[in-house]
C-alpha cells in the first residue's frame, strides 16, 4: 500500500512563511494557519502515510519530504475551513468508503500489517481521509462545478486547429504520467507532489501502477501526480503522433506504444526517470470531424480540463493570500541553512 497525502489541490510547494514573527508555543507547532496549529505529530504521520515502510533516505530527504507535505496540509488546512464555513460535511459512511477504497481489497489483517509498519492506526487513515474528502468537496463546490464548455466552444477549437485532426499518417493517441527523481522547477499537478529522490520516484510509480491495476482513472492520476507540467493538467493527454514521429522515439517508448492495445498501461524507465504509458487509440490517416467517435469529448475534457487547472490555480493561490500563516519548520530550515534543524532530529515531545 503506498499512498501519499490526500490532498486535491494544486499550489507550488513553496516555503511559506509569511505571519507574524512571534515563537510557536511549542517546538513541535510546525505551523499555524488563521490561529489553528499544525504540529509535528500530523505531518510525522502524513510523512509515514507517504514514504516506504524502513525506506533509506537521508535527513536532507526527508525534511524536504516533510517541508512539502507541511506546505500541502497548510492549504488543506485552508480548504478545511472553507467546509466549515460553506456547511460542507463529510459523513461517516463517505469515510468507511474511501478507507475500503484505500485499502484496494487488501485482506484486512494484511492491511493492519501494513499499518503498524508504518506506525499508523485506522483512525489516523480515517481521519486524514475525512480532511482529503472536505478539501475535495470545497474544490468541488468552488471549482469544478463552475467550469463549463459549450458545443460552441468545441466547433470553435475543432474549426482553429483542424489541420491537427487531418492525419496524413496513422498515428496513436497517447497519454502519460510523468515521474522523475529530482526536483521539478515546475509542477501543475493537483496534489503538487514531486519525487525528490531516486527512492521516492520508484515509490511513486509503484503506487501508480496498484492504482491503475485497482482501477482508478488514468486521467485523474495524471492530474494529481505526473510532474509533466505540460500534460499534467491535460489528464496526461499528448494527442496523436504520427507513426513516423514514434519510430523516431526511444526504442523503450516505441515499443510500449507499438506493441499495446489501445487501453493499455505500460511503464517505461530510462535515467532514473518514469513514465506510464497508455495508448488511448489508434487511429487511421485521414481527415477527422466532430461527428467520429472521442473527437468531441476529446476537445471538451481537453478545454475543460485546462480550464479547471487555471481556476483552480487561482482560487488556491487567492485562498492562501488571504490566509495568516506562519511556517515555523520553514524559518528553522533557513536559519539552519539548509540542513535539517537540530529540533527535527530530536524526539516530539511526549503526548505530542
């Protein structure tokens, strides 16, 4: 089982560490948000959700780990109040839902296992999933339910780009999710999450694929994690390409093109780096319209998903402008310059 931290939203993993300038009123308050703390026990569990069981990672590694996922749990902090103020509930029965979902039909003493490695209970799965689902519905609420496409809008884009839809060649419509090990300069996924190291990257696409084999959306995926700031916010989406542009293609990539059937997932890795690989179709040369089957729902997800992107950009970065916070594990980071703070290699406090 290997899930990150369940948060739908899309902001830069940046240092956050605006507020005022007053000690956090105890060592293990890492940050707080609008008067609420966020302490080290919950980011030491959102860490231990995210990482390996007995993963080797050095303490640089994992404090930026734990730097981002700080920065994440700032914004749902964030969203979380927004529910509060919308009158957004999550109810029991959508919890036990997501937890079986989590668990993927992993038998349930497998699953305790898995768990207890981690040194997590169901109630901290429950309750972490109950905050994901709240932040998920404001986004929702805010978001997504306000972007619309027109009929209109689709003839408009197939009638400016048809030149794109007139194949000279056989070509394959392709999607990917991009995993890599360093750190990305620019990342347009939801969740804002990046593999930082070799270790973290393998990890990331492991989880991707048992999510893929359990059935979960390629598109949906490739929103929330592939740290391919072009296609990310296109669901993966790379159109079609030409079979002459493929045989052009590393032999890797070829291949996991060539040799799969339309609705297929391959992994292809090359330098340390992932990628996944689903062909969505085949298509033969000629000129397409609107009227042949995926063309017009391909127009529309691709207008509506950029759409969604950009609007849900905004409305977080508005949202955390507007927010008081103050990230204390930020400013001990940089007092340190850059090496993990000696605070972090202590103990939490006990009770904490």
């Amino acid at each position: 089982m290997m899930k990150t931290l369940c948060v739908s939203v899309l902001l830069c993993l940046s240092v956050a560490c605006s507020g005022g300038t007053s000690a956090p009123s105890s060592p293990d308050v890492w940050a707080v948000v609008d008067g609420h703390e966020i302490r080290r026990d919950a980011v030491e569990k959102a860490y231990r959700r995210a990482a390996p069981p007995n993963a080797a990672a050095s303490e640089e590694e994992k404090t930026t780990a734990k730097l981002g996922l700080l920065n994440e749990m700032i914004v749902q902090e964030i969203l979380v109040a927004k529910a509060a103020a919308l009158s957004i509930q999550v109810s029991d029965n959508d919890v036990d839902n997501a937890y079986l979902e989590r668990k993927k039909n992993m038998p349930e003493d497998a699953f305790q296992k898995e768990l207890n490695m981690r040194g997590l209970s169901t109630e901290d799965m429950k309750s972490g999933l109950r905050r994901e689902l709240l932040a998920d519905k404001v986004v929702e609420r805010e978001v997504t339910s306000k972007v619309a496409v027109t009929d209109q809008e689709v003839a408009d884009y197939f009638n400016s780009h048809k030149a794109q839809f007139n194949l000279a060649e056989p070509a394959y419509h392709i999607a990917q999710i991009v995993v890599t090990p360093v750190q990305e300069p620019q990342l347009a996924n939801r969740k804002g999450h990046d593999a930082t190291s070799q270790q973290a990257a393998d990890a990331k696409v492991q989880m991707l694929m048992t999510q893929l084999q359990g059935g979960a959306d390629f598109e949906q995926l490739a929103m929330d994690y592939s740290e391919d700031p072009q296609t990310a916010p296109r669901g993966g989406d790379l159109g079609f390409v030409p079979l002459s542009q493929l045989n052009q293609a590393p032999p890797l990539l070829r291949d996991a093109v060539l040799k799969t059937n339309p609705g297929s997932v391959s992994r292809v890795s090359s330098g340390g780096a992932h990628s996944l690989v689903l062909v969505v179709a085949k298509e033969e040369a000629g000129q397409r319209d609107l009227s042949m089957p995926g063309v017009k729902d391909g127009i529309m997800t691709n207008i509506r998903n950029q759409r969604t992107a950009l609007l849900r950009n905004a409305y977080l970065t508005a949202a955390r402008a507007d927010a008081t916070v103050t990230n204390y594990l930020a400013r001990q980071i940089v007092q340190s310059t850059g090496k993990p703070p000696a605070s972090l290699l202590l103990p939490p406090a006990p009770g904490k």
